[in-house]
C-alpha cells in the first residue's frame, strides 16, 4: 500500500456502548462509499495503520456507528477518541475524482490572505468543505476569521508568492 493514496475521509469521535463501538462522522463526499468499507487506516507514530471493519451502519444524518474487528470493549474503543479515519483511495474507483474535485482548494492552506489593498489578514490554516460553500479558515494573533471561497470574493490567487488576495464586501472581517 502506498501512502500517497491514502486520504481522510471521516473522523472517530467517542466509544459508543460498551461492546467497542465507536461514533464516527465521514465527510459528505464519502458518505455515498461507506458500505463498501472493508479496511481504514488510523495514522499511528507517524505510520498508518490498516484495521479491518466488522462493521459500519448508519444511525442518523451525520453520525454512523462503527465497529472494528479485535475491538471488543469501551475501554479499547476510547484510545480511538478523536482521529481521522483515512481510506486507500485505490479501493474505491469512483472515489479518488470525487476527492480530487472535492478536496481543490488545499493547496492554498499556508498562502497568506490579503485584503485588496494589501493588507495581511492572516495566514490560510485549513479548508473547511462545507457542501454548498467552502471556506477558508485564515488566523492572524490568535484570531480567526472564516472566508468563503467564491468567485465574488477572490481577486487573485498568485502561486509563487503564495498568496490570495480577497475583495471582501466592508465589515465582514468585523463578524
């Protein structure tokens, strides 16, 4: 298996029951794959990891309930609290454009964010892909400000200074 085409495609929130179920959320593109679900990998001391699924179902719009193989107890299902799930691209034809149209905004997480007439308004954290609108999650000084990305708002994206710069409507920084 290689690395490269591992992607994150959900997240594992908590223990569910005592029988080593766990509640997970996956992202909206992943949703349509997820009983085709055989094996997730879990990254581990800078490693992933394969662990084979005994079973996933549904339990309401956005959470599932997840159960591994060898995982048989809340305790054991608790050290699992909070990580990304990540899938092998390669498993899943149909999956690895969906991700690629999905995910097209990542290479500007690290650019810096300008307003139009130069002003820094922080540096690009993350992507959030929200379904209908993607946003652009921009920290300057330990604030935070969430930026849609949309035509209407974007100016110029400049690749070798790694910057984006944004014609904000007046007081949306103020939100």
């Amino acid at each position: 298996m290689n690395n490269d085409n591992l992607a994150p495609v959900g997240t594992i929130y908590q223990a569910h029951g005592l029988k080593g179920e766990m509640k997970v959320s996956f992202e909206a593109f992943f949703v349509p794959f997820f009983e085709d679900l055989k094996v997730l990998y879990l990254q581990e001391k800078g490693t992933f990891l394969p662990y084979f699924i005994e079973k996933v179902h549904w339990r309401n719009q956005q959470i599932f309930i997840l159960k591994l193989d060898e995982v048989n107890s809340k305790e054991a299902a608790t050290q699992f609290n909070k990580r990304s799930i990540f899938v092998d691209l390669s498993e899943f034809e149909e999956l690895e454009d969906t991700f690629d149209e999905v995910h097209h905004w990542d290479f500007i997480i690290n650019y810096e964010a300008l307003t139009m007439d130069g002003t820094s308004i922080g540096v690009i954290k993350d992507i959030l892909y929200m379904g209908e609108q993607d946003l652009a999650e921009i920290e300057k000084e330990e604030v935070e400000h969430l930026i849609p990305l949309h035509d209407d708002f974007i100016e110029e994206i400049d690749e070798d200074l790694e910057q984006i710069r944004f014609d904000l409507p007046e007081g949306m920084l103020e939100l």
